[in-house]
C-alpha cells in the first residue's frame, strides 16, 4: 500500500510540473502580437483616381479623332460606289472606280483592326502600369501604418447582370466582413495620383 501511495504521489508531482510548465509557457511574455490588418479598394480607386480620369478622357479624345477619320474614308467609299453606279459595268472607268473602291474598303478594314488592337493594348498597358502603382503605395502606406497584412475589399458589383457574372462575384469575392480593419484606401488613391 505505502509503494502505491509513494507512486500516485510522484505521478501527481510529475502531472503538477508539467501543468506548470505548459502554464508558464503560455504566459503573456510568449504570446505573438495582435496582427494588424488594413484593407484597400483597388476598383475604388481605378473609378476615382484623377490619373485614371485623366487617361480615359485622353483615351475618349484620341478615340474620337480615330472615328472621325475612319466615318470620313467610309463616305468617300460611299460617295465612289453611288458614282460607280454612273458608269456602265465592265468599262475602264467602272473597273478602276471598282478597284479604289476594293482598295480604300481594304484600308477602311485593316485601319479599324490595327486601331481595335491599339486601343485594346494600350488600355492593358495603363492597366497593368496603374495597378503595379497602386501595389507600391499600398505596401508604403502598409509599412507606415504598421500594417501586417492587407486585403483587396471590394464590394461586389450586384445586381450582376448575368448568371456567369453573379458566379464570377462569388469566386473572386473573398473579404466578406471587415470591421475593424485600417482602410488605406484614400491614402493610397492619393499616393497614386501625385505620381506622374
């Protein structure tokens, strides 16, 4: 009896230690930091930076003049096929009215390509360009506020106007809630418009 005494009072003794030392352990001194969180809008700030603004305006402008000159070639076509219908089918004149036509249509065709494409590659271009931007000054304005980490939150765009896009939202919609959390994102707005 007195060895089965002896022993449970070791056992204790052993349990007791180790609850002391996993308490100890798990004292205020080993605890990690609260983790600070910030958050930014990135679609806020392509709608709303004055750099954006101002790159669609330009955008809008040189896509004017592209369309003034493409609506001019496409009345002159329009002007030598109403002539083309003067002259009799299969004469010299018909033939090589016939032969500017087919030409100036082909250059009609190709310039409305070529500017499509341009136009397309240098949205992506400014897109790219802004967004590289808005990634700099949020890691800068991050470090200043003593951020550790920060999240896109953008509220989705509903109502979606198709099913695809309502599943789209879903996917890419990944900050659900955050309360608490630093909002940067006029801070960075503001950063990415002072540069040039």
């Amino acid at each position: 009896m007195r060895a089965k005494g002896v022993f449970l009072s070791g056992l204790i003794g052993v349990v007791v230690l180790f609850m002391g030392y996993q308490y100890s352990r798990a004292g205020p001194e080993n605890q990690r930091p609260e983790t600070k969180i910030g958050v930014v809008g990135i679609r806020q700030i392509f709608q709303d930076c004055k750099r954006n603004v101002r790159y669609r305006q330009e955008a809008a402008a040189e896509q004017d003049k592209i369309i003034t000159e493409l609506d001019k070639l496409k009345k002159e076509i329009e002007v030598e096929e109403a002539g083309l219908k003067a002259l009799k089918a299969g004469s010299s004149d018909h033939l090589e009215l016939m032969k500017g036509i087919l030409e100036k249509q082909a250059s009609f065709q190709a310039r409305q390509e070529f500017h499509k494409q341009q136009m397309a590659m240098k949205d992506q271009i400014w897109t790219e360009q802004l967004y590289t931007d808005i990634l700099r000054e949020t890691s800068e304005v991050a470090k200043q506020k003593g951020l550790d980490v920060v999240f896109e939150n953008d509220g989705p765009a509903l109502p979606a106007l198709s099913a695809q896009e309502l599943m789209m939202t879903i996917r890419t919609h990944k900050v659900l809630y955050s309360g608490g959390c630093l909002d940067i994102t006029e801070e960075v707005m503001n950063r990415v418009d002072e540069e040039k």
